[in-house]
C-alpha cells in the first residue's frame, strides 16, 4: 500500500477506545513498491527485525534488499497485526503532510493535528506496526514527534524503519533499554552463502571464476551484484557504466555539496579518520561533517576496533575516481601520504607517494615498514608490485631494505630474484665493527638457510639456518623464526615428527612473545599441517579453530592468512568425506591466494582437482591443474616449488583413469629422484616422496605385477609407520572407501597435499580370500568355512595366512576388523 491507497475488498480493524483504524495481514495487500523481481528469503535478517520491541532501524544505501526485507518481515507477522505503511521517497515531509498521510493509513479523518494523532496512538488498545520505508535526512520536526511517540512507554506501537542516511536519534539510549534493532550496509549485505544462492537464480550459467570476481567487485551489495551481471538487462553498456550511474543517481544525487566533495576526495584516499579530515579540509568543518553527515550515509565501514579509522567501500570509491579535477586529486593524496606516514600506516603512505610519482619519498618510507607488515592485508602483493616501479637503486639502497625485498621474494617462492637480493646483502659486508659484522652475516645466512630449504638442500640449509642462530640476538626475531621455521620444515619432510614439534613449538613462543600475531598463525599452519599429517585430525581442526577465532576481529587485515586457514580447513573437510564443503572451501582459499599474489594457491588448484576426481569429472580436474600452474608462471613461482607436486598430482590424476602403462616409467622415475639422500620434496609439501610410493604400488598392481606391487605397498606402509604419518595410512570414512572401491577407482575426496586411502592392499585380495574372509567376519570357524567352500581346511589355512599377510595383520580378529576399516566389509 503507498501513502494511503487502498485496493478493492480492503477491511480495516477499528480499536473501539481511539478510533484506528489500520490494516491487517489478514487482508494483506503489500505496498506496491519498488521490489526485486526475485527475492532471497533471509531468516538471519527477517528474525532480528520481528525481534525489535520499539524499533528496528535499516540503515545503509539504496539497493541493500531494505524494502524487501521490510516486506518479508511484515509477512511472517501474526495475521490478526494491525500495520501501517508509508513510503516516503527520501523526501522530507513536513510534520503535517506526515501525520496526514499516517491517519489516512490507519483510517483516522484528514488533516488531523499531530498532537491529536498521537493522543490516537496513546490510547489504542492493541499494538500497532508502523513501517517507515525510505525516511529522509534532516528531517528535524518530524524527527522529534517520532521520538516522542517512540519514547512514550504507554504508545503500544512498533517502528520500523528503513533509511539511505541515519537520522539524528537517541539510538544509544533506546537500545541501552532493550528496545532497538539497528541493522547497517554489513548487516544488510548479502552473506557469501546467500551470495551463492542468488548467483544461480539471476544467472544459471557462468564461468567458474565469475562468482568470485563479483563478490569481489560488489561485497555483497545486491544492487551491485544485479548490475554486475554483464549483459543481464542492457547488453550494451558496460558493468562499471552502470554501477557508476547507479552510484550517481542513488546517492551523489542526494548528498550535500559538502558531503559530496569530501566523499570523492576520500574515494582516492586507503583509509581515513576525522582528524585526518580536519588537515585535508581545512576549510571546512571536517571533523563534524565527516561524523555527522559521511558516517551516517552508510557507505564506510571501520578498519579497527575503536572505529577511529574507517575506509569507503570499494565499489562507491570505484564510481567515484573521475568526480574530482586532477589537481585536487594530487593534492588530497600527497597531503595525505605525509599525514598517514606520521600516523603509522606506512604501506599507504608508499602507495600514495607512486601513485604521484613521487619515488624517492616512497622508497624513504618503505625503509619504515614492519617484518610482519608482508602478511596483513594484501601487503605481498602491494611489496612485489613496488618493484616493478622502482628501481633497483631506490628499492634495494639500504640493507633493511634489501632484507625485505628478499623476504618478499622467498614468501613468493620467487627463488632466483631472491638470491641475487641476498648476494647483494652479502656485498654490505664487511661492516665497520665486529658486533654489526656478526649480525649482518647472521641475518644473511638465516635468507641463504631459508632459500636452500626452498631448493631442497637439506644439509645446506640446516649449516646455515643453525650457524644464524648463535648469532642472532632479539632484535633479529624474524631471521630466528625464519631459521626455526625452515628447520621445522625440514625435519617435517624427513620424518622427524618430534623434533619439528619441538621447533614449533620454540617459534610460536616467539611470535607470542614478540606480540606478532601474523606469525604465530603463520607457524601454526605448519602446525596444523603436522597433525593433519601424523593422524591427529581432531587436534587439527581444535587449532584451526582457535586461529580463526584470534583473527576473527581482524580478518579483514590478514586475508593471507585468513586464505592460508581455509586451504587447511577445506583439506580436513575432504579428508571427513564432506567433498561438497571442501570444495566450497577450496574455491574461497582460492580467492583470497590470487587477490594476495600468494603461492599457496597451488594447493587450491590441488584440492580442486582431486575434488573433480571424486566426481568422475577428469576433464575438469585437468582444467584445475593447468590453470594452476598459469597462475603460478603468472605469479613467476620457481618451478622447483610446484612442479614436482603438481607431477605427483596428474599421475594420481591418470591412475584415476587406471592408464598404468602411460604411469609406470613417470611414477618410477618421481620416487627414484624423491629419495636421493639429502634432497628434500618442497617445503610446501612434506609428504610427497610417500604419495608417489603409493601411486607406485597402485600402479603395479593395475598391471598385474601382484608380487611388485605387495613390496612396494608394504615399504609404503612401513615408511609411514616408522616416521609417524598415521595421517597417511589411517583410514578414511567407509563412505569414501566404497565409493572408490565400487568405481574401481585409485583414491577418492582426499585432502589436497598429503593423503589417499589405502586401497592397494584391499585390491590384491583374490575373490576367494574375499570369500573367506566375509566368512571369518560371520564368525564361522576355519572348519565351517571348509564345509560351507566345499574346500579342504588346509585350503582355508592357507588363505587365511594371506589374508592376514596383505593387510598387514596377525590375527583373523585384526583382519576382520581392518577390512571394516578399508569398506571391504560392512
């Protein structure tokens, strides 16, 4: 219903003591207002307004779902609610042209006073809904007669309102007492889950890495991810066009000349605070208006905890890039490169400074950024475009400098770009005292010990790393967490489960200590990566869920980490045989690898594709794999770093596809070149000497080799038993195994790096052993089963000795139960 019309067969409620009139939801008509053709029911949402006692407020700009959700509160209300609806446009009305709206809807007489409405509402007798979409700006009379009746305890009425700018209210005060709901922009974005429900609806085909890119491009923004559709509505014009005349008419349009100047002045700006805006505009009352009029239009949200800084959202600052002349735009930036440098915020500073020109300056200022800064934000991928634009005498001019572009280059796996860095470390020696002497070398052999791990030198990196650490001191802690970070890793790869708990455990102590939480997740991803790895899935999971809580306050400033936890998280989920929630995981980790330039997108590409595996889809388990590896050639990756996974990962991929011919002499030659003493498989992946093993043995055992194959799948089982990877041989959910077994597939859903169940010496029992072996499981005894074959009992003997001999057991008790175990039984 719009401002007061009524539609045919219309019924009111009168309330006997003050003559309103309004209508119910048992005569429901819904207003007949701008609505999106399809809705997406949101329960999260709609439950919180019906929750509101006095008032639920909706805040934020247009094309946020606010007058759909209002409607599909409205919806879910009792049938006998009496409710009146006015649709104000952004206009503000004046107090009287309000109340004579509102008492047409509630079937009182025109041109009633507001002091006689409100004497109405007082005495009704039953609850009244009042819904408010569209509430203007500045509204100031009309502002204080709904506090009035809002803050009068004896109006039964509820208030719910939806708004492009927050109105000036005593919110605080109401929700201090128990009676509001304030719903803003994050609340009313679409959710990621409810983002992938939508996406089907408005579009049934699209390309894989379309999703991703818009949920980036709108975050969540529902009119943003309608225009974002190319094609969808107007073929012609492009998708930014249309985002920015939407941002120009929605918004621009309805802002003060004071507020509009200063929002596309912040368009050009990383981040901002009202002091901030004081020195940018000194002209005006900046500090008042940018909390009074830019926070309340909805379109910033905080980067911190204490709301002291805040950012504009991305696809408002997108639209808004061209408003300004480009002398104002340089002296906005400059201004505030020099102020946000003074503030601490030293990466902004540097991207300010190139983005004038301004070199020297930028180079000056990165020599001020923190160790740790390279994994907050999307700060790697903001360091190794920097070198792109500068030179190689600004960006390399001072060792610490030179120390950063090497630890850069290394999280890259950048490997000879970062070795050339670290001989021109080496070229800063000798110092000019023996103190300063020790310490440069220290640091350079902690780079050298780290690169060398990378590589593969295992004796190498282990000389290195320890000689580094008996001369590092405190001030050095990230050179002692890089040498006890390669070490673990190293120790991880060979086998030695204890000792690289022990140096995890000393490097996270330090991190702790050092107060630097980037690095203390980052150690315990390798953490998580050992207890995946020895069987302790549970652990793993507990610990992925103490990080996620640590940085779920400041997820928004680590989404390499962030990106890193969910790769984690996606390879336990198929591990537990949930493909579905891996994969869903999987793609996110993905996204959040390629917007930070982080190699570790290698293992989203990974999981991918043994997720496509899973499905019978090889073809598309292929696609992963190659497009992998272009982002990893993109990214200029060593291939010492991925190639040989990615090789272990298509053999897995062609065994699938049981094309043992074409697997033998590769799978042969990958164990072979694995376990060359003193050559470690990448850091990234410890455990691939021992997945290529099992490819091996799987291999012989698809040609027949039977013999072969028992030897290879016993030393494969004996290997990982001695060096504790009980992750690698425990045993998956039957549901896995039965899938793999049925199609007479190799492996199933497995986690990405590190896994496959352990089908290969299920696959040599013959179908008599089968036989006889689903009659051990009944019970029967070696005699029964004689009599029930028809075969002599020195024939069942014999069987039941092989039977216990191919799965690794002794007694006929252990057989039955590994054989449950491995789905062979149910």
């Amino acid at each position: 219903m719009v401002d007061g019309e009524r539609s045919p067969g219309w019924q009111g409620s009168t309330d006997s003591q003050s003559g309103v009139r309004a209508m119910t939801l048992s005569s429901l008509l819904l207003p007949t207002v701008s609505c999106p053709v399809i809705h997406l029911p949101r329960e999260r949402l709609s439950s919180q307004v019906l929750a509101a006692r006095r008032l639920c407020l909706l805040n934020a700009p247009g094309g946020f779902g606010k007058t759909a959700l209002l409607r599909e509160s409205l919806a879910q209300m009792p049938a006998e609610t009496r409710y009146g609806w006015v649709s104000l446009h952004g206009r503000v009305l004046s107090l009287a042209d309000f109340t004579d709206q509102l008492a047409q809807q509630l079937g009182l007489a025109r041109r009633m006073a507001p002091e006689v409405l409100l004497d109405c509402l007082r005495q009704a007798s039953a609850s009244l809904c009042l819904i408010l979409d569209d509430y203007p700006a500045n509204a100031v009379e009309l502002d204080d007669w709904l506090m009035r009746l809002l803050l009068e305890a004896e109006v039964p009425l509820r208030l719910w309102v939806s708004t492009r700018q927050r109105p000036n209210w005593p919110l605080a005060r109401l929700a201090l007492e128990g009676g509001a709901v304030e719903l803003g922009p994050d609340s009313l974005a679409l959710t990621r889950e409810e983002f992938s429900r939508l996406l089907p609806l408005l579009a049934s085909a699209h390309p894989d890495d379309f999703a991703e890119e818009l949920w980036e491009a709108s975050l969540g923004w529902c009119a943003m991810v309608r225009l974002g559709l190319p094609g969808l509505d107007d073929p012609i014009r492009p998708v930014a066009l249309r985002q920015r005349e939407y941002i120009r008419d929605e918004l621009l349009l309805r802002m003060s000349d004071v507020q509009r100047s200063m929002l596309c002045g912040i368009a050009h700006l990383p981040r901002l605070s009202a002091p901030l805006c004081v020195e940018l505009w000194p002209e005006l009352d900046a500090s008042r208006d940018f909390a009074s009029q830019l926070l309340t239009l909805g379109v910033m949200s905080p980067l911190d905890a204490e709301a002291r800084w805040w950012h504009l959202h991305p696809v408002v600052a997108r639209a808004l890039l061209d408003e300004l002349p480009a002398r104002e735009v340089s002296r906005l930036r400059l201004q505030a490169c020099r102020l946000l440098r003074e503030a601490g915020f030293v990466g902004d500073a540097v991207e300010l400074a190139l983005q004038e020109g301004q070199v020297e300056t930028a180079a000056s200022y990165m020599e001020r950024v923190p160790l740790a800064w390279l994994f907050a934000g999307q700060h790697l991928h903001s360091w190794l475009s920097w070198r792109e634009r500068l030179s190689p005498n600004l960006l390399e001019s001072t060792p610490f400098l030179i120390y950063l572009n090497a630890q850069a280059l290394l999280i890259g796996w950048r490997l000879d770009e970062a070795q050339a860095c670290i001989d021109r470390l080496g070229r800063q020696l000798p110092q000019p005292c023996a103190p300063h002497q020790r310490r440069m070398l220290a640091n350079w052999e902690a780079l050298q010990g780290t690169l060398f791990g990378l590589q593969g030198q295992a004796e190498r990196a282990r000389l290195h790393c320890r000689s580094a650490l008996e001369h590092l001191d405190a001030r050095d802690w990230h050179s002692i967490h890089l040498c006890y970070s390669t070490l673990a890793r190293i120790a991880m790869s060979e086998g030695q489960v204890a000792q690289a708990e022990a140096l995890l455990d000393k490097v996270v102590g330090l991190a702790r200590r050092q107060g630097c939480l980037a690095s203390e997740i980052l150690v315990d991803t390798d953490r998580i990566r050992l207890l995946i790895l020895t069987g302790e899935w549970s652990l793993a999971e507990e610990l992925l869920h103490h990080d996620f809580t640590l940085l779920s306050g400041q997820g928004a400033e680590y989404p390499l980490l962030i990106g890193r936890l969910l790769l984690l998280q996606a390879e336990l989920a198929t591990l537990n045989a949930d493909a579905d929630r891996g994969e869903a995981l999987y793609r996110r980790g993905f996204a959040y690898a390629r917007r930070c330039s982080d190699p570790f997108i290698l293992h989203a590409g990974l999981g991918l594709s043994e997720v496509a595996m899973y499905h019978g889809d090889a073809p598309q388990a292929e696609v992963h794999l190659r497009e992998v590896r272009r982002h990893l050639e993109c990214l200029r990756a060593d291939s010492l770093c991925y190639e040989p996974v990615l090789g272990v990962q298509t053999l897995r991929l062609l065994a699938r596809q049981q094309r043992w011919v074409e697997i033998l002499g590769p799978v042969r030659r990958v164990v072979a070149d694995l376990a060359v003493s003193g050559v470690l498989p990448p850091l990234n992946a410890p455990s691939l000497r021992y997945r290529a093993e099992q490819v091996l043995a799987l291999t012989l055992e698809g040609l027949g080799h039977r013999a072969a194959a028992l030897e290879a799948s016993r030393s494969w089982r004996e290997s990982c038993e001695r060096l504790g990877f009980a992750g690698l041989t425990r045993p998956r959910p039957r549901s896995v195994l039965a899938v793999a077994l049925r199609s007479g597939a190799v492996e199933t859903a497995c986690g990405c790096l590190e896994e496959l169940p352990d089908v290969t010496l299920a696959r040599v029992l013959t179908p008599r052993e089968m036989g006889v072996l689903r009659l051990m499981a009944e019970g029967l005894t070696n005699l029964e089963i004689s009599g029930r074959l028809f075969i002599s009992l020195n024939t069942v003997k014999a069987h039941t000795i092989h039977i216990n001999h191919k799965l690794g057991v002794k007694r006929r008790t252990q057989a039955v139960r590994r054989a449950r175990e491995l789905g062979l039984l149910a």
